[in-house]
C-alpha cells in the first residue's frame, strides 16, 4: 500500500463531503514532522478559500470528519493551518504483516525498459585508482538501484585502449624496459604498464629542460622533445596498423586487462558488455559523412570536419581532424548510435567525471540536430572528484592513491579494527578474513557513496572504518547483532510465528514506519540516479534499531505473542538493510 496516497484520498473524501467537489485546490500530505505528534499532516491553507473559515478552524472541522469517516484515522491535532493526523496501531501492524509476507519487497515489476549504464571507462596505460573507484562504485550501484526499479539494465565498459597516451607507456617499455614482464617482474600487468608511463613522463621533463637550457622556447621544446616525436611516430604506425606496433600494443593492452580484472573482481562490480575504443573510433565518421552532406557540418580549408554551436550558447566543436582521424566527439557520436541500434535502448547513462559536463552536452546537441530523438534519452551523472587530506592526484608524477594498494589497506584496516574491538572473538582465520574484507569494502564503498553524485568528496580511510556513526561498518554490525539475536531465538526453540493481539511502543511503529519507506526510497534513488538516498535511509534504519534495542527487551520480553512480533521485526530490519546495501554493492555479515 501507498501510504501517503491512502491518507491522500481519505482526505479528500472528508473534504469534499464538507466543502463539495474540489475544482484544482491541492490536496498537499507531507510526513509529521517530529517535534509533533502524528503520522501525516495535511497542509490546509489552499482549501480556506472553499472552508470561508479560519486555518485552525478549517483544520478542526476537516479532522473531525477525517475520524469519523475513515476508521484507520485515531485521532488528530491542529497547530496553526495544519492538520496532524494519527493512523491507529493497528494500522501499522497490518503493513507490518504485508512487509513480511510480500517476497519481493522494494522489488518494483517489470517496466519494459532497457537502460544501458557505462562506468569504470579506464585507460590502458595505468592501473586504476581512487577516482576509478568512485566512478565503478557509483555506476554499478545506480545499476543495481535501476534493475531494482523493474528495468533491464546493460552494464557496460569503454576502454580507451588507444591514442598517444598509450603510446607514451608502450615506448618507454621499448626504451628502457628491457623486455621486463609481469611474470619477471612479479607486477601486476596494469601497474607495469603505468610503471612506464610515469617513466616516460621523467625522460620527457629531462629532454625538455635540456633543449630549454640550450635556448629553445619551452612550447618548442615540448614538441621537439624527441621521446614526443618517438610517441607520435608510433601512434601513426599503430593506426598504419603496423604488425611490430600492433603487437606490442595487444600484448600490453593483455597484461592491463588481467590486471583490471583482478581489480574489478576485489572491488565486486562486473560488467556485461566491454566495448573498447579502437573499435568503436571509426564509428562516427558515417554520421559525420551524413551531418556534411545535411549541411549541419562544415569543412574548414585543412578538410577538418565542426559545427557550429554558438547559436546554441556554445562554441565551434570539432568533429574530425584534417587528416580524416576522429576525435573523441566523433567516437562517442558512432558509439552511441550504435548502442541505440543495437540494444533498442530507452536511455543511456554516462557515469563520467563533472570535468565531462561540456562534452556531454555537445553530444547530445549533434545528435539532436542530426534529427536522432532518442538523444533526449541520454543523461550524463556528472560526479565530483574524489580528494584526499593530502590534496589533488596525478598519474603522470605516479602520486595517485592505487586502487590495489587502496583496497588492501582498508581490509587491512578493518583487521586491525575488528580485532581490537573483539569484533572477531570466537571466529575461524576463515571467517576472519572473510568479515575483514566485507568490512574493508563495505567501510569504503559506504563513505564513498552516501555523498551525493554530484560532490567533491574528501575521502578519509580511517574516518570510514569506524563501528559508530554513519559509516558502513555500523550498518554491517547492526545486521549482524539482528542475526545474532535471531540464532538465539532459534536455538531456544522460540516460536517467532506466535499470533496474537499485542500493542506497538512508539519505537516500534517508528520501524515500521521507516521500512514502509524503502520502495519509495528505492524509486527516489533512481529518479535521481543517487545511491546516496539509499545510504541515508539503511543508515537511519540501523540508528534506529539500534535505539529501540537498548531500550527495549526482545528476548526476555515475557509476553510470548509480543516477543515473537518483535523478532519478526527484528528479522524484517535485517532484511530491509541487507536488500538496502545490496544496491550500493556491499555484502552483509552473519556475524561479528
């Protein structure tokens, strides 16, 4: 049931008995704020034009109507021109009993929409790192958020396997690699590769303070480096297709994506499609051959390929370079066409860094103007970047914090945490490493996506992995102290089935009432593309739990009907935070 839309029609039942039909006054219904008393509260100023009475009178007169008329209504109040509501006990003992019947709880049905997300997006010449993070954590979560929204998801990767940035790495291996490999190095490829990227970022500094010092302006030397012009030579072999460049190219590339795939399965996202840019670069250059002979495009006198945005707000855009080679612009325009084609997709989600927004609105702009509709379908979630206490990363100076190191020093962490705080007494060296690394990843995938998308975000390590607060490591040990009750209540053979007429504390109807919230929460979330509405509510579902356990009995409650619906609750809370950090990908202990 749709609670807010059954207290709205019951009002508007009540409303139009008094004042007769409504003819466009707003029936407004918000939740009761807490420092009140009440459920829901009806917001009455837009019916005193129809009421010809005060706020507080019309408010009265609309409350006593409301308790007459509808019975799951027990009582209200009036503060000023609003109308407090309180729904009966009972009422949210019979929503509490279709919780717990209903299977797939926050599982919406299914809408018929395909929806494509791409995230993670790396380039072959590093090893992924903090930013790559936030990004794959943010895209696979709204994943699993849209999925849960009753839509069939495509999860996707675009690497960016080409260009001269892969070059740079692939020639500083030929310098000065001296045939070194993963197997003889003992690296993992993508660390490897970045190795010499960072390598030839150093020679290249070098050369281009000797030509400096011998009197060249630095814009020269940049380019007369002789590593730059060694780089660019090979990307024109590479795209000549040469079999010696090529080579080197795939078998590099290969140690990367053994690498990334170690990372993506630590970091627990996976993806069902992987596209890779020197495939799909060619792809735009038929809608450009088609937006020039549409006479949207034109040539400039080098034979480079634009449009012209300013019309719009924007500026010129190129689309091809002189020498028939694509640019970024006109991969994605081929990419995204044929994503559209090819999948029948309702919409296509690009999870990319803010430092993307004016790209993105390019595209969809070319698209639209080459008369593809389907371009309003695709939305850019734009994300902040991700800072440390140190300040700002940079992969060409290798001062990035590596995703590798990063994900080890958390498990590490959560070890050295748990173990102090007894949080593993009594478990297996199994079971140990087991909850170390649930608690590891779930402290950082907690802290990194309860902030909203659209934030920078200051990432702390051990700030994340403290078992107080709002952090993941709280809502882990929540689940794991409801289970733990639940054993006990197994292995005491207590009958949690047990019927019977019982009243609900206030606590207790404040659960209910939270996990009444979850679908519509669920909904919110990918309205908004926002893991972050999910982590708030599993966060406030734990605190609250948290406070209705210290201060009231379960076990021990000696009234046999009530301590079986409390650990039917109890059981209900620990479903609903498991289903909640499901969709932000993080796993949930037994036990702690």
């Amino acid at each position: 049931m749709h609670i807010e839309q059954f207290v709205s029609n019951a009002v508007t039942r009540s409303v139009e008995a008094l004042y007769g039909p409504l003819a466009g006054e707003s029936i407004q219904i918000q939740k009761t704020r807490p420092e009140f008393t009440g459920d829901y509260t009806l917001v009455v100023f837009p019916l005193l034009k129809r009421s010809r009475k005060s706020p507080e009178a019309t408010a009265t007169e609309i409350g006593q109507r409301i308790v007459a008329d509808t019975p799951e209504v027990e009582a209200f109040n009036v503060i000023k021109g609003f109308l407090n509501l309180s729904l009966r006990s009972g009422f949210w003992g019979e929503r509490f009993a279709e919780i717990a019947a209903d299977e797939h709880f926050g599982q919406a049905p299914a809408t018929g929409r395909t929806v494509m997300v791409e995230y993670s997006s790396p380039n072959t010449n590093k090893p992924l790192h903090l930013g790559h993070i936030r990004n794959n954590l943010l895209g696979y979560s709204v994943a699993r958020i849209l999925e849960a929204n009753g839509h069939r998801v495509i999860k996707v990767n675009l690497v960016n396997d080409r260009g001269i940035h892969i070059c740079k790495s692939m020639l500083a291996w030929q310098l000065y690699g001296n045939g070194e490999t993963p197997a003889s190095s003992g690296m993992k490829g993508d660390h490897l590769v970045g190795k010499y990227y960072v390598e030839f970022d150093k020679h290249y500094k070098a050369q281009i303070k000797e030509l400096t010092a011998s009197g060249m302006s630095e814009e020269e030397a940049k380019k007369k480096a002789p590593v730059m012009q060694q780089a660019q030579e090979m990307l024109r072999r590479w795209e000549a297709k040469d079999p010696e460049v090529y080579s080197l190219w795939e078998t590099m590339n290969g140690w990367v994506y053994d690498g990334f795939d170690v990372t993506y399965k630590a970091l627990g996202v996976e993806f069902d499609k992987v596209y890779y840019e020197s495939q799909t670069y060619l792809l735009g250059k038929n809608l450009v051959d088609e937006g020039l002979s549409k006479g949207i495009f034109f040539r400039k006198e080098d034979n480079s390929v634009w449009i012209d945005l300013t019309a719009d707000g924007l500026d010129q855009k190129l689309l091809l370079r002189g020498d028939g080679t694509s640019v970024y612009m006109t991969q994605d325009l081929g990419t995204a066409f044929r994503r559209f084609e090819d999948n029948r997709l309702d919409d296509m989600i690009y999870v990319v860094g803010n430092e993307q927004n004016y790209h993105f609105q390019v595209l969809k702009l070319v698209l639209k103007k080459l008369g593809y509709q389907w371009s309003d379908n695709i939305f850019h979630l734009s994300y902040g970047m991700v800072e440390l206490p140190e300040g700002k990363m940079k992969s060409r100076e290798g001062t990035v914090v590596d995703a590798d190191d990063l994900i080890a020093d958390m498990v590490e962490t959560a070890r050295e945490m748990s173990q102090t705080l007894g949080k593993l007494d009594g478990c297996s060296a199994q079971e140990a490493d087991a909850i170390s690394r649930m608690v590891g990843l779930g402290a950082l995938k907690y802290f990194i996506l309860k902030v909203d998308p659209k934030k920078t975000m200051l990432f702390d390590p051990r700030e994340s992995i403290d078992f107080n607060g709002n952090t993941g490591p709280f809502i882990q040990y929540t689940h794991a102290r409801i289970k733990s009750i639940l054993r006990k209540a197994a292995e005491a053979g207590i009958d949690t089935g047990l019927a019977g007429e019982v009243s609900y504390v206030p606590e207790e109807i404040g659960l209910i009432k939270t996990l009444c919230d979850y679908p519509q929460t669920v909904r919110a979330a990918a309205e908004n593309f926002s893991p972050s509405l999910i982590g708030a509510y599993v966060y406030e579902l734990a605190k609250s739990f948290n406070g209705y356990y210290h201060d009231h009995s379960i076990l021990r409650e000696e009234n046999p009907a009530v301590r079986a619906m409390r650990l039917r609750l109890c059981a209900q809370v620990a479903r609903v935070i498991s289903l909640g950090m499901k969709l932000l990908g993080i796993e949930v202990p037994e036990r702690m």
